[in-house]
C-alpha cells in the first residue's frame, strides 16, 4: 500500500514556471492543483527569481506538500539559457529546503519515459497522457502546467524514490555536509 501524501513537481523556467500538485491515497492518484507562474513581463533577472522564490513558497504554504520533485537543467547548445533555468531551479530548490521539504531531480527524458514511455515525447503527448492519469478534463493554456505536473507523477510512478538520478537533501545542513566545499551565507 502506497503511503498517502501531497507530491509538487516543478518545470522550472524564467519566462513561465509550470508546477502540479497531486494527492496520494493508497494507489490512487488526484489532481490538487497545476498551473504556471509568468514571469516574463518582468525584465529584472533578479525580480524573475525573488518571484520564483515567492510563488513556490507560498505554494508549498498553500498546499503542504510532503515532496518536491523538480526537473533538472538540461544541456542544451545555449549554456546562458541553461544556467538562467539552474537558477530558477536554484531558487525552487531554496523555498522547498526552507521547508525541510525531500526534493528529487529527475532528468527530462526520465520524465517523458515515466508518464508516456517515451523519452522522445512532446508536450502534447506528455499532457494527453496525463489526463487519463489524473482524469482532468481542460488541457491548460500554456504546457509548462502539464510539465509541472508529469514531474509530480513520474516522482509517484517512480516510487518517489530516484537513486539513479541527482542527490536528495532536505536541509541545508545535510547540503552542506555533502558538499563539503560550500559555505554557509
């Protein structure tokens, strides 16, 4: 029997941020929430991130999740572009571990493979599947909402466990002490 708890997923991004929260009730699987945050009216990098900060704090208030699972930066040709999406991540990654919230990082292709069983799956393919998982009806405007989303449940679909991928902290006592070449603000 699964254990009952609240999983937020997060496609974190600098323009749009995409999150989706669902409920675990034995082997059931309810949509909560999903939706996105815009952030591209705002021209500061630096506002983009306070926002990101803000929104996903309040959303894990809001909600109470017991999880966060988050997509990983991938490299792609633009290494800027990649490191603006680290920082949002960064950022999600503070508001979580404020919280002494487990986060786990799953890769995009671990992603796709997880929800639709295909690494190579579009946004479409991600959400149309998603709907006959957590049976929503309306497809949301912007997909970075079903991204969020496909995170929180491929996290569920992979056992909330991901010991292949990335490292799991849930305080920055527990960061620090595995990056021993990190310091305290």
């Amino acid at each position: 029997m699964d254990k009952d708890r609240i999983i937020m997923g997060i496609d974190p991004g600098t323009n749009i941020m995409g999150y989706g929260i669902i409920q675990i009730k034995g082997k059931g699987i309810s949509l909560v929430s999903m939706g996105s945050i815009h952030l591209s009216k705002l021209k500061d990098p630096y506002l983009k991130l306070g926002k990101i900060y803000d929104r996903t704090f309040s959303l894990i208030e809001q909600y109470t999740p017991d999880e966060l699972a988050i997509e990983a930066p991938f490299y792609g040709k633009n290494v800027q572009s990649m490191l603006k999406l680290g920082r949002a991540q960064g950022v999600s990654i503070a508001a979580a571990l404020a919280h002494e919230l487990p986060i786990t990082e799953y890769m995009p292709k671990k992603i796709k493979m997880s929800v639709t069983g295909s690494g190579n799956a579009s946004k479409e393919q991600v959400a149309a599947m998603l709907a006959t998982i957590v049976n929503y009806k309306e497809v949301p405007s912007h997909l970075d909402a079903t991204d969020g989303l496909a995170v929180a449940v491929c996290h569920y679909l992979q056992g909330g466990s991901n010991k292949t991928e990335g490292k799991k902290y849930n305080s920055w006592a527990k960061f620090l002490k595995d990056n021993p070449g990190r310091k305290a603000g």
